[in-house]
C-alpha cells in the first residue's frame, strides 16, 4: 500500500497542495526549495531591470533544463556499450579461429 502524504510547497510566493508518497517527501521538498532559491536569485539579478514574473520563471526552467541535459549527456553510456559489443565480437572471432 503506498502511505501518501498531503503537503504545502512554497515557492515564488505561491503555496501549492500536493499529495505526494511519504518516502518521497524529502526530494519534493529539496525541489521546491531549488525552484524557489533560483527564482530569488534572478529576482535580485534582474532587480530593476523590466522582466515581467514569466521571464523569471523561464530563465529558471531553462536553467534546470540545460543541467538535466548537461545530467543526461554525462551519463549516456551508448558509445562504451557499442565499443564493448565491438570488442565482445573481436574477441569471440579471435577465440574462434584458434
């Protein structure tokens, strides 16, 4: 049976209800409170400057999204897998003409 939770998240001013599984409480917390640090950031960043709440916001999406990119491309394990197969079937023909 997954235990749920009800919770308030804070960010950019705003609360949000959310009904999350227990175990996961501490992550979804630790993402709200990234959101809301880096939208305080561009807020100080671009204090004065005419963006409206929406750019803010973009900017931090775009932010998170180029780090889960960057994440994804770091962790791509296709060319050792393919460089391995290469080398797997080099050393089976080897092995077989012996």
């Amino acid at each position: 049976m997954d235990d749920k939770i009800k919770i308030s998240l804070q960010m950019g001013g705003a609360t949000y209800p959310l009904t999350i599984r227990r175990e996961d409480e501490e992550i979804v917390r630790n993402a709200a409170k990234q959101v809301d640090t880096r939208l305080n950031t561009y807020r100080e960043r671009y204090k004065g400057a005419p963006l409206k709440q929406e750019h803010i916001i973009t900017l931090v999406a775009y932010q998170f999204a180029l780090e889960s990119l960057q994440h994804q491309q770091r962790n791509n394990t296709e060319p050792y897998t393919q460089k391995i197969a290469e080398l797997t079937e080099l050393l089976e023909n080897y092995f077989k003409e012996d």
